[in-house]
C-alpha cells in the first residue's frame, strides 16, 4: 500500500545510517546509537501501520456507508413504485384504465361535503351503453373489453381533466362535475355523448358507431348525500332507457315516485294474485270499416290496498320484473 511504501522509505536511509555509524564509531556508543536508530524505524514503521489502518478503516467504513445508502434508495424507489402499482390497483379499472367505483365514491363523498361549505352544486352524469351485450356476444369479451376501452377514452377526453371519469360496471359509465357551471357542463356532455355521432370504433375490422344513454342528477337539489345522489341519476339512467336508446334525462322526483310505486307493485304482485286481486277486463277491437266488433283484447288489472287502481300497462311490467 501507499503507507507501506512511505514506511519502507524511511526505514531503508535509518538501516543504513546504523550500519555506517557502527563501521565509523565502534564500541559501546556506536551500539547504543545504532539500537537508538533502529527503535526509531521500528516506531515510525508501527506509526505507519496504525495511520493505514485507520485511512483503510476510513475507507471501509465510506464505501459501506456509500453502499447502504444506495441499496437503501434502490429499496425505496421499488417501495415507492410497489405503492404506485397498489393504488393503480385499488382505484383504477384493469379493462379500460379508468377510475372504478370505489375511487368514485369516495371522490363523491368529498366532493360533496366540499359543496356543502362553499355553497356549490355537483353533477354526477351516469352513461350505459345501448346494446352491449349484442358487441359482446359478437366480438367476444375481448372485443367487447376493447370497444369499452376506446369508448371511455373518448368520455375521458369529452368530459375534460377537471371531471372525473369512471367504469363502474360492466357497460356503465360514470362522468362527477364539480367545477363551473355543472349543470351546464352535465347537459352539454350529455349532449356530445348521446344527441351526437360519436367517433366510430373499429373491432376486428367491423366498424361501430356507439350509442349511449344517460341519467344526470345534481346536488343538493336531487340529493342529500352521496348514495342518493347515486341512485338519483341511476333512476333518471333507467327512465332514458326505458324510453329507447339514445336518450338522456335528468331526475324527476316524480320519476322515483314512479319507481316506488312499481317496485312496491312488483313485490306484491304474488300477494295479488293469490287473493284473486288480479281481474280481467276485455276491451273490444271494432273494425272501423264495418263497426263491428272483431276481437277482444284482454286486460289484467288489479287494486292494490294502498295504491289504488293498478293499470294494465303497471301488472305487465311488474309481471316481467319478476
């Protein structure tokens, strides 16, 4: 080593001077002198060797400190980039890289709160897709992943970076506006998304034009919390499908009363049939021409103990959802 050699330079000139000494002088001084000489190699060599220790020690002890160092910021970099994937993970929907509805509620719920002290309004626009299953079963789940995919890029880029955007089921689409004029802002999306030509998409070489329908729900006018709003724009959503395709609604309270009032007739409709509250009316068909009566159509009614009269239409459409 560098010290080593230091060590060895001085020692040699020390030897040296001993043995001239011993040769010019003699006798017991020369020996005294010439052993004085030699303890004094042999303590500047010890010195040497302590001082290389120490400087190898040092240098040991940096490139150990250097090398934790670096093997610590290699661990948190992937301790950083596992916790990156975890929360991708967590929030993000795996088919299209959107939000999912766990990241949406909870987005909901504060955004609300938000508007609740600074006196603002917040839209919440749900989309579904009309006649998805159809893409599915012709271009199989992978096609069907894929159409989902461009789709929601394309509400991605048509809600802008201030919405947020989600997948919160299988062809269902959530849009949360909470900046602007969001009702504004709500129905103008809903008006690119459903009313508009939105841009084709090309499965396995078949081009499809989408179409979507939607639900929009405000807050605080259509709702008090997150759930409701929710389930607001859920009911404004089933309405517009109802209705047909391509179609988009906001809520009504007037349509969850409707909703109440048919789920309460779907579930007691087993209850009216077995107490005989089912009756059949018959309604003539007349042939204009003639005036006589061709054929009857024949109807199902019923009275409900607290909703009164049930129409033909309300006993049909409670006998499918069953």
């Amino acid at each position: 080593s560098f010290t080593s050699q230091i060590a060895f330079s001085f020692s040699i000139p020390i030897l040296i001077a001993c043995a001239m000494n011993f040769m010019r002088h003699g006798g017991i001084y020369a020996v005294t002198l010439t052993f004085d000489l030699i303890l004094l190699a042999i303590y500047l060599l010890y010195v040497m060797f302590k001082a290389e220790q120490k400087f190898v020690g040092g240098e040991i002890a940096k490139l150990t400190s250097e090398f934790a160092t670096r093997k610590l910021i290699v661990a948190n970099e992937d301790i950083r980039q596992t916790n990156i994937r975890l929360e991708v993970l967590a929030n993000c929907d795996s088919v299209t890289g959107l939000y999912n509805r766990t990241y949406l509620n909870g987005n909901i719920t504060g955004a609300l709160a938000a508007a609740n002290v600074a006196g603002r309004k917040v839209a919440l626009v749900l989309f579904d897709v009309d006649r998805f299953k159809r893409i599915n079963d012709t271009f199989s789940h992978r096609g069907g992943d894929q159409f989902l995919t461009i789709l929601g890029q394309q509400l991605k880029a048509a809600a802008g970076k201030q919405a947020i955007t989600a997948r919160i089921s299988g062809d269902e689409f959530a849009v949360l506006i909470t900046a602007g004029d969001v009702r504004q802002e709500s129905i103008q999306l809903a008006k690119a998304m459903v009313d508009e030509d939105l841009s084709p998409i090309m499965i396995n070489g078949t081009v499809i034009v989408p179409g979507l329908s939607a639900g929009l729900a405000f807050f605080p006018d259509d709702a008090k919390d997150a759930d409701e709003l929710v389930t607001s724009a859920s009911i404004a959503l089933a309405e517009a499908k109802h209705i047909g395709r391509k179609q988009w609604l906001e809520f009504d309270p007037k349509l969850k009363q409707m909703i109440d009032r048919q789920r309460q007739i779907e579930h007691d409709l087993k209850d009216a049939i077995l107490n005989e509250h089912i009756t059949t009316w018959f309604k003539p068909q007349i042939d204009l021409k003639s005036a006589a009566v061709g054929s009857f159509e024949a109807l199902a009614r019923s009275f409900h103990p607290k909703l009164g009269a049930i129409s033909p239409r309300e006993v049909g459409y409670a006998s499918q959802g069953t």
